[in-house]
C-alpha cells in the first residue's frame, strides 16, 4: 500500500505495476503457517498442491518471507515507540 502511495503522489498512473501488491499477507501466512511452518493440517494440502509448482512454491515463499519482514519492521518500530513511552 505504501509503494502504491507513493507512486500515486508523485504522479504515476493508478496502472504502474507495484512488485507484490497481489499478495495478501494474512492468506500467504495462513498457508505457510497453518500448512507445515507452525502447524500441520488446515492448509497442508493446499500447500502440497503448490509445491508441486517449483516456481510457484518459492515465488509464494519469497512473498511470505516478505511478508514476515515487513511485520518484524512494524513491531520492532511498535516496541520501540512503546520502550519510549514508558522511560517517561
């Protein structure tokens, strides 16, 4: 969203592609985590089914990996922000 932003303020047309703007982060997390990540069973077949598609099991696992990092920036900024209310 924020890429999409930030092309849509300096002018780009709403049809400029935005790498990963398709992925929706608490689907790709489900599958990854409730299919063989975390737990076993609620997505596992789902996600037996996309690993038989070598390029699009990693390009999945790229975009969870993704997402993962773009959460861990969020919360370490939170934590920091929460850090700092609380010395006060």
């Amino acid at each position: 969203m924020a890429d999409r932003e930030v092309i849509r303020r300096q002018g780009g047309h709403a049809t400029v592609p935005v790498v990963g703007e398709e992925v929706k982060p608490q689907e790709i997390l489900s599958l990854f985590q409730y299919g063989d990540l975390i737990h076993w069973g609620k997505h596992a077949s789902a996600l037996k089914t996309l690993a038989g598609d070598d390029f699009a099991y990693n390009r999945a696992l790229y975009d969870y990996i993704s997402v993962v990092i773009q959460l861990s920036h969020f919360y370490l900024g939170y934590s920091l922000l929460v850090a700092r209310a609380l010395r006060r």
